[in-house]
C-alpha cells in the first residue's frame, strides 16, 4: 500500500478564514476576515504574565489547569448567578476550541450525531469529523436567525447525541434569547441529550441585549458542557486560555484527554488571565461592549453605502452581509472580486453553511481592529460602493 495521508486528514484541510488571511497578506490588503483580535491587551493581564515568569511559573500545570486560574474562574463565573467546584468541575485547557475537542473526546463514539445551528463556526463542524461524529444542521431564518422546536425535531435521529449552542453566534452574532434556551433545554432534556455551549463572546453584546449562559438554566447541569475563554475579551487569541465547565463525572476524563493532547496551556499566561479576572475594574466589560457596539456601527454603515446590507448582529464582532451585487458564481469569488476591487479581506458564506449554495449571497466581516485599520477598511469599502 502506497504511504498517504489518512482519512482524518480531510477534517484539518486549511479553513477558509484562514486562507482569505492568506490571500489578504498576498494582496496587500486590509483583514477583516479572521478574527485575531489585534486590539490592545489590558495592562494588568500582560504585566501579570510578565511577572509569573519571573515568579517561577514555567512548568507543568496540574492536568484541569494552575489553582489560581480555576479559583479565579469559579469566582468569576459566582458572579454570573453559576456555582462551579474549582477542584473537579473546572477545566482549563488550550483554548476554548482545546476544550471542546477534548470533550468531544470524552463524551462522543464514532457515528455518534450532534446537531449544529447554521450558519455555524466551522471549526466547531471540523472537530466533530476528526473525532468521527457526524455533524446535522439547524438552518436558521433570516432575517433574525430564528429556528423553532420542529426544526430541532427534523435534524434529530437515534444516532444524535449532543447539540451545540454558540451564543453569541459567530458568525451570525445573534444571541439565544431565554425562551430559545428553554426550546433547547426541553428537547435535550427529552431526548436525553449533551448539549455542548460555545460562549467566547458572552461579553460583545449589543443594544440592551443580555448574554444568558446554558449553565443558568434549571435542570440542565448534568447535561452541559459549558465553554468559554478569555481570548476575546482580553484580546489574546494567542495565549490559548479556554475552560469548560461540568459536572464533575464529565470533567475528570475530559481533563485527561486535554492533557494527553495539549498536556497544559501556558503557566504563566495562565497566572495574567487569572490576575485579570481578579484586578479588571468591573466596568471594563461594559466599556468593552460599548466599544465594539461603536464599530460594529461605524462597519455596518461603511457595508451599506458600499451596497452589501449587513445583518445587524446583537453580539460578538462579525457581520454577515448581503453580496448579492457582488460578481461571482459562488461566494469565494464574491469574496476575491471585494478583495481585489476594494483592499477589504472577508470570508464567503460558503464557509459557515453545510450546502455552499446557502451561503452563496453572503460574507462575513470582522471588526475587532485596531482604529486607524478599521476606519481605513471603512473607507475603502465606501468608495468601492461609489464605483
């Protein structure tokens, strides 16, 4: 038999964010494609990392994560109205995306289904196939990505095991709101089901809007695979400090799967995250959202004078927009045809959707960018909309 790849190998292909980045760099252009967050990280988070390496915080960690770092977490979810053990329901591990593989690990055998709200993160889909589940799809309508409970019942089968919730959405941005929640509650609860949370962006919420996490819900707890990070919200996407939150005869073997693929994620950035957590002024989160909700505007009216109409999302820091002036036969070609004409990097539709045609008229921007690049991108996509 001849050497090649295995049959894993088509799950880890280069996603499409990454490669519009790619042809971002190769253009010249600006990014708004993938979302790196290259904002300014908090002074305390960086100096606190800073002096854990003078501290001694170099080696190893426990396999859940430094004590610091889980203690700080439990007081920090106390504070969101959700009791979590530091000592046997928290687990830190190398991202929030290392934490959901390494669930997916614990909890899920090969064939086993988990459905998936579309448009979807597609790292989230890519993850299911490389641990052999099957990904199956609740397409939500625009224009406010609404589902209802038979949309949950067609996408079920006796394989489905588990069910995804990302709120806020990436890369739609809609948040559940509660009575969603409660859909979602009643039909795992029904079908005796996990339901994985990916909340990254529970802080990046607009217009009154309120992020409420899975983990709040009454009767849910066993079930629940709560996930989350601080690599938005301290803008340090390459630290890789994510955690999950379960009960405690989950946690220990997805701790144990999380060490034997990742072992720990960094001491002493652990030590500035948990600092953080402890120091940030309780205010920061709300200025954090105000900031955003700023240039979540300013992007939205930059894409409607240039002729794209942007779904307004209520939180995280992407925007769906319509392309349907754009030429192009799919929307990879919509995407290059922006990139080439205007200096603006973006993602196709074709990412976030299991059929290429429903993200057809579709592409995604990110606006968590420093001032100057994003009112630069602004402009640059106004005066292609005067063409």
């Amino acid at each position: 038999m001849p050497l090649s790849l295995s049959r894993k190998s088509e799950c880890v292909m280069q996603s499409e964010i990454r490669n519009m980045s790619i042809e971002c760099t190769r253009a010249g252009g600006i990014n708004l494609s993938q979302g790196v967050c290259d904002t300014d990280v908090p002074e305390n988070v960086r100096r606190a990392a800073q002096a854990a390496i003078d501290e001694g915080f170099n080696i190893y960690t426990r396999f859940d994560g430094l004590k610091e770092l889980r203690n700080s977490l439990a007081r920090k979810l106390q504070r969101q109205g959700i009791t979590a053990n530091p000592e046997g329901e928290i687990i830190v591990s190398a991202g929030s995306t290392g934490v959901f593989y390494s669930a997916c690990l614990a909890l899920l055998n090969p064939g086993d289904e988990v459905i998936l709200f579309e448009p979807y993160y597609g790292y989230h889909v890519s993850t299911l196939r490389a641990v052999d589940a099957v990904p199956a799809y609740v397409t939500m309508k625009t224009p406010d990505w609404t589902f209802t409970p038979q949309d949950l019942e067609n996408a079920r089968t006796s394989k489905t095991r588990a069910i995804m919730v990302n709120t806020p959405a990436n890369p739609s941005g809609k948040i559940f709101k509660r009575a969603e929640l409660e859909q979602i509650a009643a039909f795992a609860k029904q079908h005796d089901l996990f339901i994985f949370t990916d909340e990254i962006y529970e802080y990046f919420v607009y217009d009154g809007w309120e992020h409420i996490s899975p983990l709040t819900m009454p009767g849910l707890r066993e079930r629940i695979i709560g996930i989350s990070g601080l690599s938005k919200t301290f803008s340090i996407t390459g630290w890789r400090i994510g955690y999950g939150v379960c009960d405690a005869k989950w946690a220990q073997t997805l701790g144990y799967f999380s060490d034997l693929v990742y072992v720990c994620a960094p001491s002493p950035l652990q030590i500035g995250v948990a600092r953080g957590l402890d120091e940030i002024p309780a205010d920061y989160y709300g200025k954090l959202a105000k900031e955003y909700q700023a240039k979540r505007d300013k992007c939205c009216a930059a894409l409607e004078k240039a002729g794209m109409t942007p779904h307004v999302p209520q939180g995280a820091y992407y925007i769906l927009a319509d392309t349907t002036r754009i030429p192009g036969k799919t929307s990879k070609e919509k995407a290059m045809h922006l990139l080439k004409e205007s200096g603006v990097a973006s993602v196709p539709g074709e990412a976030f959707f299991h059929r290429p045609e429903d993200g057809l008229n579709l592409t995604r921007f990110c606006y968590a960018k420093q001032p100057a690049d994003l009112d630069e991108a602004c402009r640059r996509l106004e005066r292609y909309g005067r063409r």
